[in-house]
C-alpha cells in the first residue's frame, strides 16, 4: 500500500528524524517514520509543506540558528518524556481507576 501511496511521486528530501518529503502534480507531502505525528515536522520543512517557501531546505539553510533557537522536539504530551512541573495543580491518576463497562 505504501508503495501505490507514494507512486508517481518525487522525493525532494528527508529531515533529521528520517521523515520524508515528497511532491506529486504541484501537491507536496509528508511520510513520517514512525508513527503519524505532525510535531515531528521541522519549522524548516512545515515552511516548505504549506507553500510559505518554495526553498526545499538543505544542510546549509537547516545549520543557520538563532543563538535563541533551540533543537526542533516533537510534541511529547502522552509521553513518558511529557513535561510535569513539580507543584501543579493536576493529580497524578492513580492506580484505582475503573474504566466504565457498560451493562
């Protein structure tokens, strides 16, 4: 299926998460690694994927920063790695939760 997916279409490029970039009649795409999760899409790219450029970045474009700019992460809520800050309101769940079964 993969393969009829991405027929007729022309790779311009891959990210440093190994996401690749495609265009196909004047439309362009994304196939992720991994699981389908738009965050993972470099500011970079996402210029490139709705049309605000038509530059397809290279290494030379990517390695220009900002002393302010940090590394691109994906989105992590959901995740072992999602941010929890120390005194939040919001309890952690518990254990005891009971999902609801339906009679």
């Amino acid at each position: 299926m993969f393969k009829k997916f991405i027929w007729g279409a022309k790779k311009v490029g891959e990210d440093e998460f190994s996401n690749q970039y495609f265009t196909r009649n004047n439309k362009r795409f994304v196939v992720y690694k991994g699981t389908s999760e738009p965050s993972k899409v470099p500011m970079h790219w996402h210029g490139w994927l709705h049309y605000t450029t038509n530059e397809i970045p290279n290494s030379e474009s990517i390695s220009k920063k900002f002393s302010w700019q940090k590394t691109h992460l994906p989105n992590l809520t959901g995740t072992k790695s999602a941010y929890r800050p120390e005194k939040s309101s919001v309890k952690k769940t518990s254990s005891s939760y009971e999902s609801w079964q339906p009679e």
